[in-house]
C-alpha cells in the first residue's frame, strides 16, 4: 500500500505542474465580455451569399499552408444568430488577435443548407449539416479535417458562454 500512496502523490505532484487548461490547447481569455448583451450591436452580417466558395476556401488553405496555420472555414448563412454571435465573438479584439495568429478564416455562405455544399463535401461530409454555424478546421499540411467530430459544436452558440466559443477556437491550435 505504501507504493501505491506514493504513486498517487507522485502523479498528483505532476498534475499540480501541468494543468489541464494547458494540455492540448492554446490560452485564449476573453475578458472584453462575458455575456452575448455584451457585444456590439447590430452583429455582423458575415457571410457574402454571392461569393465563389471554391475559389474563398482554395486562396483561405493556400495562404494558410503558406503561413503555416490552419484553415478555419465557417459555414453559415446571415440569418443565423449563431452563426452571428460566432462572428462576433471572433471580432472581439483578443480574439481577433489570436484567431489572425493560429488561422486563415474564410465565411462560407450555405444559404438554408442548399448551397455550398461541395465545401463539406471536399471532407467527407456528405449528408445533410445537422446544422450552423459548422466549422470545418483544416490541416492544409495534408488537407486533414482535424475536427471531424465536432464540426458542428458551435451549432447552439447562443447557449455556451463567450469564454466557452473561445476555447473551442483556441482547443484546435498547436
């Protein structure tokens, strides 16, 4: 028995020099808001519905292989309040900050899920979203989704916490 106590003081030892909040995830505090009444009004209209999606998202993994990041690639459509608040949040200058630093985001637009739909597709995402804002985070290293099971997450964000959009955000980075 006496091994066994010093086995779990030993590991309680390590926990206590690493955190959890540090393993796997890069910090991203947001500390402008706290609540969504918080952000500006009105929240942004992100998504252009004309724009060619093919053409945003091969520029978005080119330049992000070129710097080095991930690909962030939001699909979405303006009448989404979640979609929005995502957009807001994303806005916020410390998030903006670490967002420019870790990622290349490109908004795509998928109207009422009948549009764009090739983009998911390109990673195996066939069917229909189960909803919006999905979020697809790519490896432009070798076009990995990274993300593959959470890729609609953010689908409820008006019922998670500003802090908790950011961690999600900041959960893919390396």
């Amino acid at each position: 028995m006496p091994l066994a106590n010093d086995l779990v003081r030993g590991c309680a030892a390590v926990l206590m020099l690493f955190p959890t909040a540090a393993i796997g995830a890069a910090a991203l505090k947001v500390a402008s808001v706290t609540e969504f009444s918080q952000l500006p009004t009105p929240l942004p209209y992100p998504f252009n519905e004309t724009a060619n999606a093919d053409d945003q998202v091969n520029s978005a993994l080119a330049r992000a292989e070129a710097q080095h990041k991930l690909a962030f690639i939001d699909l979405g459509a303006n009448w989404c309040a979640d979609c929005r608040i995502l957009a807001s949040i994303m806005e916020l200058p410390e998030v903006k900050q670490f967002v420019e630093a870790k990622y290349v985001v490109v908004q795509v637009d998928v109207g009422r899920l009948n549009r764009n739909l090739q983009i998911p597709a390109r990673w195996g995402i066939t069917g229909r979203l189960e909803g919006i804002p999905a979020v697809l985070i790519v490896d432009p290293s070798d076009n990995s989704l990274i993300d593959r099971s959470n890729v609609t997450t953010l689908v409820e964000a008006r019922h998670m916490t500003p802090q908790g959009i950011a961690d999600w955000i900041a959960k893919w980075v390396r």
